[in-house]
C-alpha cells in the first residue's frame, strides 16, 4: 500500500513525490540539465496544487472563483476596449478613402 496517497486525518501529508513520474525525463528534455529542473519543479509545484485543491473545499471554491473572475475580465477587455484598437477609416461605411481636398 503506498502511504503517500491516502490520507489520515489529524496527520500531515509527507510531500514524497517519488511515486510520480518524471516529465523532465521525458526525451529532449532530458538532454538540457538546467530546462530538466526547472520542469522538475514545475511539475513538482503543479502536484502540491492539485494535492491541496482535492484536500481543501474552500481552496476548489477559491480557485473556482478566481478563473470565474479572470473570463470576466477578459470578457470585459474584449467587449469594451476593443473597439479603441479599430482604425477611423474602417468607420467609413463605404470604405474608400478620398484624396486631400476632396469631400464627399
């Protein structure tokens, strides 16, 4: 039985992440030391994260709320401030552009 996956209330998790595969072992990656720990660590911290959201209600509806949040914003960016990046001439319905001194 490996101890590391299951939980014991009261007692804290050991962090052991031998169990788990290595992604910095994976091919190419493996050749460039420096790019091998740095995915190490990331894969590392991505692990801790998704240990605590499935341990901890309130961090889930945190993260939750947080992504719900974020589209929001992105959304509002979108919607509103997209229109500032539209240049005057596509405002011309017919979309010609007249020489200087000619009006229509």
């Amino acid at each position: 039985k490996d101890h590391n996956l299951r939980h014991r209330p009261g007692k804290r998790r050991n962090m052991n992440f031998g169990y788990a595969r290595r992604i910095a072992r994976l091919g190419p990656i493996a050749k460039h030391d420096k790019l091998a720990r740095a995915v190490d660590s990331m894969d590392q911290l991505c692990l801790t994260t998704g240990i605590v959201l499935r341990e901890q209600p309130w961090a889930r509806l945190g993260f939750m709320c947080y992504i719900i949040l974020l589209h929001l914003w992105v959304i509002y960016i979108l919607e509103f401030h997209s229109s500032a990046a539209i240049p005057s001439a596509s405002r011309d319905p017919t979309g010609i552009k007249l020489p200087p001194g000619m009006s229509s």
